[in-house]
C-alpha cells in the first residue's frame, strides 16, 4: 500500500515539474519583438566635396523589455524569420566600426546592413557606429530600413552641406558642437519595418567637380583634335616658307 501511495507521489511530482519547466520555458522564451529602439540618432560628420564622400555616425539606444536575455537565432531562419538584431546601411558603405555595451558577440555585415550575434538581457543598451560612403553629383539617397522601428529618430548635417527629405521628418533647429554649427531634423514613430526614404540634396559641389560634370567630353576631344591640326598645318606652312626663304636667297 505504502508503495503504491509513493509511486503516486511520484507521478505526481514528476507531471508538476514537467508543467512547471514547461512554464518556465515558456516564460524565458524572448522574441525580437521585445527588443524595441527607442532613439535613432545619425550624424553626418564631414561631406568631403572632392572625393564626395560621407563620414557617418550612428548612435542607437535598445531596450529588452522582457526580464529575460534574448537569444537570437541564426539556425532556422526559414521558421523563425529574422530573430536577430540588425541595422540598415546604405549600399556601398565602407570602413564599418561598431562598438557597444551590449555581451559579446561577433558582426555579420551584409550589403544593405549589418546584424549582431550578441545575447540582448533585460534592461537598455547603446549602440555606436560609423562608416563612409559615396555619394552623386550633389545627391545621396538612403532607403533607412528600421526592422524593430524606432520611437525617435534624429539626424544632424552641418550647416550649409545641404537639405534633408524624409517620410516624417523636419527641420528642428540649428545646433553648435564644438564650435561647429549643423542642422538639425527630428522623425518619430517609426513602426517595425518601415523604411524612411532619406535623401540628402543640394549637397554643395567643388569647383573642380563642378567644372567636370558640366563639360561635354565629346565636345572637348573635337575641339583638341581641330587644334591639333591647327597645329600641324601651321608647322608645315612655315616650314614651306622658311624653306622658300632659303632658296631664294
């Protein structure tokens, strides 16, 4: 009997502690829809106008919502959609440094972006990078993709370096760093996935690039060759005159 009553206890116990874990588990489990980015804030730096290029930093703060660290998963994509945190970049960026507070883990650049392996635990982050790319005649164009969104988004260009068009975003205020003067523009609520087509126009131009893009090479080579005959038909006619000269005297 006393046996019977034991391996009872037992069933029973071991279907509480497996409902339990069950729970537990369940619990643990932290989507990337717990990881939220509350500020998005992106700096133009320097607009080099001879090489027409872009020094860019970015700094990002993400918080975990969840009490428990998320885990990102890289192993079955196919099932559990992009369960990794990753960040947009525009195509033909180079020179990528990353630096954050967030445990250790390794970076996986991709062409449009970049993703982070790293463990998210409860609480918030900081996030910084920065990179170069090239830009167009006096434009750059930038598809900012925000796959977990963004509550705020801010970007700064300095003053004079041109003009910035986006979905929801506007001109705040002029702001001085380090003696420095930039523009300011301020977005918010960006929803997960959503892009903010930025672009940057009138992006002032140097006198050498100015000079080149306005000339018509075609035009150019015509006009060196008419020269170069020019020339040479001047080398043989005084040639002929000079050689009159002599035989007459």
């Amino acid at each position: 009997m006393k046996n019977k009553i034991s391996n009872k206890i037992f069933y029973l116990l071991f279907a509480f502690f497996i409902s339990t874990g069950s729970i537990l588990y369940a619990e643990s489990e932290v989507n990337i829809e717990d990881i939220v980015v509350n500020e998005y804030n992106m700096s133009i730096l320097s607009v080099d106008q001879n090489d027409q290029s872009l020094s860019v930093i970015t700094a990002v703060k993400i918080t975990n919502e969840n009490q428990n660290t998320f885990i990102p998963n890289f192993s079955d994509v196919a099932k559990t959609g992009m369960n990794f945190i990753r960040f947009s970049l525009p195509e033909g960026f180079y020179d990528l440094y990353v630096e954050t507070d967030l445990p250790s883990g390794n970076l996986i650049e991709m062409p449009q972006g970049f993703a982070l392996t790293s463990e998210i635990p409860s609480g918030s982050y900081n996030l910084i990078f920065s990179y170069y790319v090239k830009y167009k005649s006096s434009e750059f164009s930038f598809p900012l993709h925000f796959p977990h969104g963004s509550e705020s988004f801010k970007i700064i260009i300095p003053e004079k370096s041109g003009v910035i068009k986006g979905e929801k975003i506007s001109f705040d205020k002029n702001i001085e760093i380090s003696s420095k003067q930039f523009d300011e523009y301020l977005g918010k609520e960006y929803s997960k996935g959503e892009y903010l087509n930025l672009e940057m126009v009138d992006i002032p131009s140097s006198f050498v690039n100015k000079v080149s893009s306005s000339l018509n090479f075609q035009l150019i080579n015509f006009i060196v060759i008419i020269i170069m005959i020019n020339i040479i038909v001047l080398f043989f006619a005084l040639r002929f005159l000079k050689n009159k000269k002599n035989k007459n005297a």
